[in-house]
C-alpha cells in the first residue's frame, strides 16, 4: 500500500477514535505511536524510538521528552505529545528547553490531530518561535502531505528536510498574510494598490472608501477566475480562433528523443502535487514529444491525462474528452492549471479508481493570485520564475 493510501485509512481511523480518546496516554498509544510507525519507524525499539529520553535542563535532572527519533545513537527529532483534547498553543515553552539541550535538529509537538514541526532557522540551536510546518491531520492540504513524506525515515534526511524548511515556514506566513488581506485589507495594502489608479492624497479617509472597493475587487478576481476557467474554458470546444497546433492531436503519443524544459517539469511537479490525495503518483509520467510534455497514466501512451504546450508564446493545457478529442485551455500561469485538476481526476477515474471520490465542485476554493500577462509574454520565463 502507498504511502497517500495508508495516510487515508489512518486519518479516517483517527476520525473514528477521537472522541472516545480521553488522556494523554491513550492519545500516545491510540494516535501519535501509530503515526510515527506509519512514516516508517519502529516504534518498539528502543535505539530507533526512545520513549521517556533524557533532555536534562540546567540544574534540573530527569527532565524527561516524551519521544526522540535516534540516528546512530542520537536524537534527530525530538517529540512532545499531550492529550487530543489539549490545546498546543500553551505547550510550545516546554519543548523549547528541550531543544536546546539536546542535539536534535527538529522538535515536534502534537496532541495526535495537530502536528506543529520546529527547527532553529533563526537561531543556532534555539528553537524558532514559530513551526516550519503545522496541519491539522483530518485537514490536511496535498502540499503538507507532500512535506510530511519527507520526514519518513527511508527519505529523512537532515540537511534536505532543514534546507526546506526555510522556504516552507516563510511560505506559510505568506500564505497567511494573504488570507488576512482577502479578508480585511490593511492600510499599507490598500496604499500599494491605490499608486497606480489614485493619484490625491491617501488620507485614512480615501483609504476607507477604497478598502471595500479593493476586497469586493478581490472577491470578484477569485469568483471570475472559477467561473471563467472552470465552467466555461474547461467544457468548451476547440473553435475558429483556436487552430489546432501542430503535433498535438489525439494520436499515441510519440516520444522525443528531446528532454523535457525545466517549465515544462515545474508544470509537471506542480500537476503531481494536485493528484496526491486522488492516486498513486507513482502511477503518473510523462513523455516528451516535439510540441508538448504528455502526462499519462503508468506510462500508457493511450491513457494520456493532459498535454502540457510551452512553446514560445504559448502555455496550454490539452484535456481529452470521453471521446478522446481535445479540450484545450490556455493558462496564464502554472498555477491556473488547479483550475482543471478536478476535471483532469475524472479523466483518471476513467483509468483507474481513486482512492477517494473527488470532491463536489461547490467546495472547490482555488485562488490565483497574479497579473495578467499580455499575450506576447514568454510562458517559459514565467514558468523559470516560479522556481
């Protein structure tokens, strides 16, 4: 069973136990031992899962941290776990005085549901304030899947998962900047878009009016971009203004002797990363062509997914209908392409079943941000970007 699989049976179990589980024990034994073995370790030995290790702090002896995960004798992760029905956000202090006195190099502290990951980014061993890494697991979103997998033990390593821990935590606080901003603009973000369409003075009067003018703008981009992409450039045929471009059709794929762009391959990773909830991306390739990157179904050149074109001027994503004939939707940017993944998963369940259903479309909530680009942009500069 694949890992994405075995993380879906557990977290559906966990559903079915939380309510029943009352203290921090059976929260250990129940949820958080169970987890850890689920990401590959023995947690029954003792050399490779110490519980009770030592973490003595100053003066004081027999301070004791729930867990360490041990490499070669000596802890890499450190783990403090409470009870499910405990807040974490009170808990965090007590594995900061760990951290420091151990040579672990990430600290992990969870209740079973919720799991927060430390590391010291800012300071040489000093635990950061802040996780790299925090999820909910019955909430889990496919990027923090993807980032949990790194700490598995046949994939951990130290200085990979400590390299990307840098770009993750300040990702999130992006990401969370962001969802604060779509909710209610601050002032400094209403003032960054008013210098190009408000010339007067940027009293806390004008900001006022604008602020909901600016969210209302907002608001309409996200709905705009769902209905414009989804419902109607998904479903709509190839027409007059759209050419047919050339090698592209719905033929057998032929392979190319030519390599795959490095756009070509973020556009592939990035359409990965939506499928992982859905299938075993092991069973998801591709195969270069002359025109276009194809991404297929374990291989199977008649089982193709999607057509990815970067070329000159062009990014489009190509879909088959039941009938194999072609959808073809032009992006603006690799994130567009989660405005079709859904469809994309129905195209796999035609192949394959899912190893869940696909959500109903009323709960899809996919945000682009980013300008429009004017026609002659290069998709392969673009692309380069987002590396």
């Amino acid at each position: 069973m694949e890992f994405n699989e075995s993380l879906i049976q557990f977290i559906k179990r966990v559903e079915s136990l939380k309510d029943s589980i009352q203290t921090e024990e059976a929260t250990k034994t129940a949820i958080i031992m169970p987890f850890f073995s689920l990401l590959g370790y023995d947690v029954f030995d003792p050399k490779e899962f110490a519980p009770e290790y030592v973490a003595d702090v100053g003066i004081k002896r027999g301070e004791k941290v729930d867990y360490a995960i041990l490499q070669d004798g000596n802890p890499v992760i450190i783990i403090e776990a409470k009870s499910i029905n405990r807040n974490l956000e009170k808990h965090d202090s007590q594995l900061f005085r760990y951290f420091s006195t151990t040579p672990a190099k990430f600290a992990i502290l969870t209740n079973g549901v919720r799991y927060r990951f430390y590391t010291d980014l800012e300071n040489q061993n000093k635990m950061d304030v802040l996780p790299f890494l925090d999820f909910d697991l019955l909430h889990m979103k496919e990027s923090q899947i993807e980032e949990l997998k790194r700490f598995r033990k046949e994939t951990f390593s130290v200085s990979k998962v400590f390299d990307a821990a840098s770009l993750l935590k300040y990702q999130s606080r992006f990401k969370g900047i962001l969802a604060e901003e779509f909710q209610r603009p601050s002032d400094d973000f209403v003032r960054f878009f008013l210098q190009d369409v408000y010339s007067g003075m940027k009293t806390q009067a004008v900001l006022e009016r604008f602020r909901p003018i600016l969210q209302g703008s907002m608001q309409e981009f996200i709905s705009e971009t769902m209905n414009d992409k989804i419902k109607t450039a998904l479903f709509a045929r190839e027409d007059s203004d759209n050419p047919p471009t050339p090698g592209v059709s719905a033929e057998p794929v032929k392979e190319s002797t030519a390599k795959p762009t490095r756009a070509e391959m973020n556009a592939y990773y990035h359409l990965k990363n939506l499928f992982a909830n859905y299938v075993n991306l092991e069973d998801i390739t591709y195969k270069k062509t002359e025109s276009y990157l194809a991404v297929l179904y374990k291989g199977n050149v008649r089982k193709w997914i999607c057509r990815l074109i970067v070329n000159g001027i062009q990014l489009i994503v190509v879909i088959p209908d039941e009938d194999k004939k072609e959808i073809r939707c032009g992006l603006a940017n690799i994130y567009e392409i989660g405005n079709y993944s859904r469809y994309m998963l129905g195209v796999i369940s035609r192949y394959t079943k899912l190893l869940k259903p696909i959500e109903p479309a009323e709960d899809m909530y996919q945000v682009v941000i980013s300008r429009r680009f004017s026609k002659h942009t290069d998709p392969n500069a673009l692309l380069e970007k987002e590396t």
